[in-house]
C-alpha cells in the first residue's frame, strides 16, 4: 500500500502534512492546486489514510484495518464526494454530501474526511454551500479541494483552507522513478520526462501507453515530411490520428519537443541534449535548412495554438493553421 514515501517529489508538501498530523495540528480544510495527472488525488489519499491509522504514526502503516479500508475506498470516515454533471458540482451535491452530513460523527475514527476532486468544478452556489461548513466546522471534520485552478475559489473560501501547490517534479528524479519502478528504458524515458515537464501521472501514462507511442511515432513522421506535403494531406494525417485516445494538446507537446531539439541543434550543434537523438540526422537536415526567425515562428505557433484548443475552437482548423506555417517556416 503506497505511503509518502511513493510519492515522487513534493517535500515540502510531505513535510508540511507529516508534521501536521505528527503535531496533532491538522487543518480543517486544504487546497491541493496542481495541474491535471500531478498526484493530487494520491497525495491526498495517503494524508486521509495515514490520519485515520490505528498505529498513530505520520505514514499510513497500511496493515491495520483502518489502512485495508481506506486502500479499498470503503472507509466510512473517507467520503469521496462525486456529482452527475460531468462540468459542474452543483449545491445539492454539495449540501447532499457534506452539508447534510457533517453533523454525523466519525463512524470508527478521530476524524471525518471528505475529498472533493476536480473542485474547480463547483458553482458559486456551490461554493457558498460549503463555506457554511468552513465557517464553523465539526472539530472532527477535514475537507480537501483538489483542484487544477484554486483561483476559480471563492476569497472567502480560500482564506479558511490551508493551500498547498504541487510544484514540477525534477527531471532527474522522474526519469529515475520511470527507469527504476516502471523498468522504462532510458531513451524512452526521456522522450516521457521532456514531455510531461515535471508531471509524474502524465509521464507515467505516456510511458505505460501504446497509443502515446503510436502517436508519437504518426506526429513525428507527420513533422518532418509536411514540407513535402499537400496540406490536405497533412490535415488527412492529423485527422487519422483521432483514433487514438489522447489529450489532442499532446500532439502540440510532441511537436514542441522536436522544434526544442532542432533549435538546440541549430544553436549548439551539440547531441547530448537532444531528446529525439536516434531521428539526428532529420534534425540535421532541419537545423540547416530552417533560420532561427522561422523555428521562432513555429513555436509562436505551437503556443497560439494552444490557447485556441483550450478555448475549445475547432481541432481540424488549429491543426490546419500550425501545419500551414510548419510548411512555410519549418
């Protein structure tokens, strides 16, 4: 069963939360903020388990009967709070599940934990609902918003949670996990560690996924012959890779990290940094043809594009706009 000690990187949030419950002086309610597949529901299920351990230690000792049911999500102290709406936390499912409950004491333990993932999805109504219960809490109760954007919180509510902020993981320790737990040979664990800039469950996906491997391979092959291309074609290509299922954002990440090494190429004519080192001489080949203004223009690129992915315009037409100015500029 997994501990602090399994969680790659974090410290300070580690220590913060060790000693807090080492200390006796757990906060009634925190903020995780970090990005998407950062560990945040991991963090916070080894701080819920290790506060309701029957050996009373700062790591959950994973072997009481406390620790198997919170392993398993069955603990009735651990309330994982859910909601149908797959864009929103309403009120009711926040006055059904914590409002209405929290006068309820703790069925078997000292404290009563409710976990609200993706949190950033509560409604101002929402919101409001669950500052009463932050306004004069149960002495047993800890509420824990796991969110990707605590900016989206109420100030009100945010001044009553203790906020702590995953920060990237170091490349070397992420290549190390990759390499030594998941036994990801090195080459491909840099490909992971390049692309998942610091997010360990992003990495760990990357590396355990067939499909990103496709798709890196279909961006790849897609990148360096574009210029040879009919846009049509190009944009056939892209589409073709909709079949896998992938965040369509990683197609621009893998783009990048190619750009990234042929400018590193450009500048240096150095090797050892290169992430995509057994495609060299194609780097080669770009690096020499392409002027820094041009490779400068296809990363302005890459970012404009990924403003209008998040702002949820067409993917064949972002697509279409990145692959003209590759055409033109790469």
């Amino acid at each position: 069963m997994p501990t602090f000690r399994d969680v790659v990187g974090q410290d300070q949030i580690k220590n913060h939360l060790k000693t807090a419950i080492k200390m006796k002086k757990v906060s009634h309610a925190y903020i995780i903020n970090g990005e998407r597949a950062s560990g945040k529901e991991f963090m916070a299920g080894i701080f819920a388990q290790a506060l309701l351990c029957e050996k009373g230690g700062d790591e959950p000792c994973g072997e009481c009967h406390s620790c198997k049911q919170a392993a398993s999500k069955s603990h009735p102290d651990i309330k994982y709070v859910t909601h149908e709406k797959p864009a929103s936390i309403g009120v009711d499912d926040i006055r059904q599940q914590i409002s209405e409950d929290v006068a309820i004491k703790p069925y078997s333990s000292e404290y009563k934990i409710y976990i609200v993932s993706e949190a950033e999805k509560m409604t101002v109504q929402a919101q409001n609902a669950i500052l009463k219960t932050l306004e004069e809490p149960p002495a047993y109760v800890v509420i824990m918003l796991l969110t990707t954007n605590s900016e989206s919180f109420l100030q009100t509510i945010r001044s009553r949670c203790v906020e702590l902020d995953m920060k990237p993981v170091q490349n070397k320790l992420l290549k190390q996990y990759l390499m030594e737990e998941l036994e990801i040979p090195d080459y491909k664990a840099d490909v992971c560690v390049a692309f998942a800039q610091g997010n360990v469950g992003k990495a760990r996906e990357m590396a355990m996924s067939d499909d990103f491997t496709a798709v890196q391979n279909a961006t790849l092959n897609l990148v360096k012959s574009v210029r040879d291309m009919d846009l049509s074609d190009a944009v056939a290509g892209i589409k073709a890779m909709s079949e896998y299922k992938v965040d369509p954002g990683d197609y621009l990440d893998i783009i990048a990290i190619w750009y990234r090494d042929v400018l590193l190429f450009k500048a240096t004519g150095e090797t050892d940094q290169l992430i995509f080192r057994e495609e060299l001489s194609t780097i080669r080949r770009v690096a020499q043809r392409s002027s820094y203004e041009g490779i400068e223009d296809v990363l302005e690129a890459l970012r404009k594009a990924r403003i209008r992915l998040s702002a949820n315009v067409n993917f064949d037409l972002t697509m279409e706009l990145l692959l003209l100015t590759i055409q033109e500029k790469g």
